[in-house]
C-alpha cells in the first residue's frame, strides 16, 4: 500500500521587473537540504545552480527561463520562496560600531525582520535609454541572471562590471537605424564601448549604479551602549545574513 501525499499550498507572485506572474510551491525538505549543503560549501557556482534548481522545481507555471529574467527577479522570488518554505522572519546579527571613550562599541545586535516586508527601491530619475551624442543612443536592458556566470567566474570587479554592460545592451541606436545586440557580435558591441569617452561612459556607469535593488531599512538600539542604529539592508546574501 502507498504512503499518502501531502497537499502543497501554492502561491502567487508578481515579478518586480519583468511583471510576469508565476504561481509556485514551498520547496520541499530535500531541497532545503540541497540548499543548505551548497550554503555551507561556500562556492558560488554550486550555490548559483542550486537556487536555479530550486525555483525550477518549485515553479507551478509558467515555464522559466531563469538565465533570461532579471537579477533582481530571481532575488525577489527566491526571496518569496524562502519565506513560505521556512519561515517569513530571519534573525540576524550586526556589530555595534559606535564609539565609545575612543573605542568602537563591539557590541552584537540581533535583530528579526520579514522577508516579505522587502521592497523594491526604484530611482525614478534613472532612464534605461541613454544618448552618447546628438544622433548616437544606446538602450540598455535590466542585468540578466545569466550574468552570474561571469561573476563566478572572476574577482575582478571591473571584468564583472564590463561583461555586465556588454550583456544588457538591448539596441544602438545612430538616429536612423537599431543596431539589436542580439543581432550584433559580442566583438562589435566591446568595441563599440570601449570607444565612448569618459563622459559618454560615466553616463553608462550612472545607469547601472542606480539599478533597482532589494531593499529593507532595520532599526536597531544597542544594548550596550544604547546607540541608535538604522541599518540599510541590501542583496541577497546580506537577507539571510
């Protein structure tokens, strides 16, 4: 005789970004353990693929391309799915700093929070269409997961910044003619970015520094030296830190 299956409850969620609407189940106890083991190796990649896996397997419909969807989307939903599996509160902790008699506090401050109560912040002010010159535009897309690829990768910052602008350019735009990424080779678009100034360039850089991003405000009171703490929160690793 078979052993009886237990009912899943299955939720439903929007996507900050790309606004697709996906329904899903908690993730089971073996996937928390896959999860949990990949954490605790420390290596990124294997913690990138197990998250991929996860959000597949737990992924009702519709069907994911996760590699295509923002960063940002993959966050928020991963985000979601670990909140209605485990838990929505997550207990951190965070040092004092404050100075005290010439001495930085030290003090260990724990604080709860919801994951659920993580917001996008959106800067208004930033546009995803940037003009280089009078007649040269260039339009970029939100960074894709599949991006993380390349920052497992390298430690290197400016590699990963660079390969990053690469791989969300959507179109170039010369004022009478789109020039689509996806039809262009990765050689022409390096090379078409390499030879911006540094002003056309900052231009670039002003866009993906205001990227949106997850984002939850903590306020904290030291127990020890009684200072006032309101702690900015951002990125995933730091949500379950």
């Amino acid at each position: 005789m078979a052993l009886p299956k237990l009912d899943c409850i299955i939720y439903d969620l929007t996507l900050p970004l790309s606004k697709k609407e996906i329904r899903f189940r908690p993730f089971l106890v073996k996937e928390q353990r896959n999860l949990l083991i990949a954490m605790e190796s420390d290596d990124k990649e294997t913690i990138e693929k197990n998250i991929k896996q996860v959000i597949q397997n737990c992924t009702i419909s519709p069907v994911l391309d996760i590699d295509s969807l923002p960063i940002l989307d993959v966050e928020f939903y991963f985000i979601n799915l670990r909140a209605r599996s485990v838990g929505e509160v997550v207990e951190s902790k965070y040092r004092c700093e404050n100075d005290v008699e010439g001495k930085p506090c030290n003090n260990i401050m724990e604080s709860n929070f919801n994951l659920l109560e993580i917001e996008v912040n959106f800067d208004e002010n930033i546009k995803d269409v940037i003009q280089l010159s009078d007649q040269i535009s260039i339009k970029f897309k939100y960074p894709q997961y599949s991006i993380m690829k390349a920052v497992n990768q390298t430690n290197s910052l400016n590699d990963i910044a660079f390969a990053m602008i690469i791989d969300s350019i959507e179109h170039i735009y010369d004022g009478q003619q789109f020039f689509y990424a996806k039809e262009t080779e990765r050689t022409e678009l390096i090379d078409f970015i390499e030879s911006l100034n540094t002003e056309q360039f900052a231009k670039i850089q002003e866009f993906f520094e205001h990227l949106p991003k997850l984002n939850k405000n903590i306020n904290i009171v030291c127990s020890k030296c009684g200072h006032h703490h309101s702690i900015e929160v951002e990125g995933l690793e730091n949500f379950f830190g």
